[in-house]
C-alpha cells in the first residue's frame, strides 16, 4: 500500500496594505452556526429531507432524497460546522445525515458521484470521529465507483444512462468527475485495493490529455466509443456553448488537480493546475466571483455563479503552498480576495438559511438560476475552515495526514 504523506509547509508572505481586510472568521462562524441551526429546525421528517436549493420564493428550501448527486454535501457541511465550532448538537446532526446515505456505497451505481455523496459524509465523519463503521462505507463506495471505469477509454463513467447528446451507450465522462477520485485515492491508501489509485491516476491523465482546449478551458462533457476508447466529441451540458468556459466546470478543473496532485506528487498534474488556474483568475469581473459561464453573452447581466467561486477559493488556499513563492503570493491572495468577497458580499442571511447566494446549477436548463445552493454552502465553509488553519497552523495537510483534513 502507498503510504499517506506529509503536505510542505506553506511559504507565508507579507500581505500588501491594498489588499482587502481578511475576512473575520469568528463574525462567520456565529453567522454559519445561526443559519445551519435555523436550517435543521425547518427540516421535514420524510423521506426528502436534505436540503439542495433555496426555491423561487428566496426563503424555502427544496428538499431531495439521499440518492440525489448533492445529498453529501448536506451531511459535509454540518460536518465543517461542527469541526469549526465545536457543538455537540452540529456533530449529532451531522451523524444523522451521514447515515442516511449508507445504502449508496452497496447499491447499484447510478452515476459518478459516489465521492461528492460519501466521501464528503462518511470520509469526515471518519476523520472527525474515528468511527470504524463510516471507513467500511468509505472504502465500499470506492469499489462501487470503480466499476463505472471503463480500461478501453481510461476514464470513469459519469452517467451509466440515457442523457441528452450523451451519445449513449457510448462513455461520457464530465469535468466534475475529478473531484471523485479523491475518494478512490483515499481507498488505496486506507485498506483498499492498489488498483484505485491507478484508476485515479489514469482518469486523471486521460481527463488532463481529452477535456481542455489549448488555451486551457475545460470542456464539460467527452464522448468516447466504449469499445475502442476513439474520442467522438467535446460538448457541454450545462455551459453555455461547447466551446464556451463554464465557469463551475472549470473550477472542478482546479481543484481536481490540485488534489490529484497533492495525492500523487507527480510535477506534471501541479503544472496543469496552475494552467488551468491561471486562465480562470485571468478572466474574472471585479468582485472575483465568475458569471456562470465566462462567455455568455448577456455579461454583466448574466448571473453569477457563487458555488464557482466557493470552489476556486478552497483549492486556491492549498495550490498556493505547492508553488513557487511568487506564485503563492499571487494564489493566496486572490483567495482571500475572494473569500472575502463571499463574506461582504453574497451571505444569504437574513433572507433564508442557506450561507451563500447567487449561485447558479443549470442556466440551460432552466434550473436553480442565481439562488442558494448547498455545494456552494459546502465549500465556502471547507475554504473558511483551510483559511483559518493556514492562520492558526501557517500549512495545511492532506487528507491522508494522520486523519486531518486538507
């Protein structure tokens, strides 16, 4: 088995006095208890009882069963929440979040987010807790995620069904898939098989040779022949144009990377990470947080995509300490810079529960269009969370380091 390893420390810098107060960390932890709390008091005692998006009306809550692609997100941020503020009764939801989701590390696998839905519970909840029964689930969701990789292409399946333009029953893989083979790393290195981390790797570098445009924007979605593993086309599914930046996709780019390298300490995943970092920061508005698709062309009418920006902070926080100094500068501060932004700018409160607003899901689809949506949620509170270890700690630390996270 690999073994886990230890994240180089960060290389600090003096802030500029032009750069923006660092965001308060205490004011938000107050501000997040608040709202998770007034979230869990609204919750309905069904089977839909996980909270995804604020709905039309901006106060009220959509609610969504544990087979939902976001149900982990819920369980991961009461998570968050309990490790940033200590309360027994966050911990106590957050286990009984976690478990409802159970039976998708044993059932049929019906897409590629296994480690969105398990690792983001069951993975901290073992790493906050110890609790061997949530690294048995861990470690079954892996095998099951294992199955959708297909040798022929090299890559995991994203969607084993009929989507539109899909091409099915060719293979599709989209860019969001990157994030799970976090969970598929961390298998391999905590009782399961080798064979997961070649499968990471390979997905990744097959992924990094197949979904980018030479200037280094993410396409959402490739089709590949399953038998021959021919690529067919590069489209997307929730950008706006197949040759346009999505901003969500490119942001899973991002912190896709970063993780595969932290993982994998191979120097060419940490050279694409800054490519495709580099043209993302580029292209931003002002405020640092992304309109939902870098080209539509209705910008600066176009709405926002928050969940973008949460994403882009958090791995921004940990790709500036695998960097060469003048690049740590430039990443650390673009991400305070933008947290900070997140804080001043898009809470949700006083109009509803959730954390952040302006987020938006699937502008093509007509779905979930500048709201509140809980993956957002979720990585604003893992970015706080890795900003204020970086304060207190001066580094951070992979996953596999002695059960802390980052």
């Amino acid at each position: 088995m690999r073994k886990a390893f230890f994240v180089m420390p960060l290389v600090w810098m003096a802030v500029s006095c032009q750069q923006p107060k660092s965001v308060d960390i205490d004011a938000e932890k107050i501000y997040i208890v608040d709202q998770i709390k007034s979230t869990l008091h609204t919750i309905p005692d069904t089977g839909l009882n996980i909270p995804r998006n604020i709905q039309d009306d901006g106060k009220t809550w959509r609610y969504v069963s544990y087979q939902d692609w976001t149900s982990g997100f819920w369980a991961g941020q009461l998570w968050y929440a309990y490790e940033l503020a200590d309360k027994p009764e966050l911990k106590e939801a957050a286990n009984r979040f976690t478990v409802e989701l159970k039976p998708l590390a044993y059932e049929p696998v019906i897409d590629h987010d296994l480690g969105f839905q398990v690792f983001n519970s069951f993975g901290h909840g073992y790493r906050l807790t110890g609790n061997e029964s949530y690294k048995e689930v861990v470690l079954a969701a892996a095998d099951s995620l294992a199955t959708l990789f297909n040798p022929a292409v090299g890559t995991i399946l994203s969607w084993p069904r009929s989507v539109p333009n899909m091409e099915w029953p060719q293979h599709n893989t989209i860019i969001d898939n990157m994030i799970n083979l976090e969970l598929l790393f961390w298998a391999s290195k905590n009782g399961g098989a080798d064979s997961l981390y070649n499968i990471a790797v390979k997905h990744a570098e097959t992924t990094m040779k197949n979904h980018f445009r030479d200037d280094h924007t993410s396409y959402h979605v490739v089709i590949y022949n399953k038998d021959t593993g021919e690529m067919i086309k590069q489209v997307t599914h929730q950008g706006y144009a197949d040759d346009t930046m999505w901003a969500r996709g490119q942001a899973w780019a991002i912190y896709g990377y970063t993780m595969v390298y932290r993982e994998t300490r191979d120097p060419r995943f940490l050279d694409f990470a800054q490519k495709v970092t580099d043209v993302y920061l580029e292209r931003l508005p002002e405020d640092l947080v992304p309109y939902w698709d870098f080209n539509a062309p209705d910008i600066p009418d176009a709405p926002r995509d928050v969940s973008a920006a949460a994403v882009v902070v958090s791995a921004l926080l940990e790709l500036a300490q695998y960097v060469p100094e003048n690049k740590q500068e430039l990443y650390r501060g673009k991400a305070e810079e933008m947290l900070n932004s997140l804080a001043l700018r898009y809470h949700a409160g006083p109009h509803n529960s959730a954390l952040l607003s302006q987020s938006t899901g699937h502008y093509p689809g007509g779905t979930e269009i500048n709201t509140s949506i809980n993956y957002a949620d979720y990585y604003y509170l893992e970015a706080l969370l890795r900003f204020k270890k970086l304060t207190s700690e001066k580094r951070l630390y992979g996953i596999n380091d002695d059960k802390k996270s980052f």
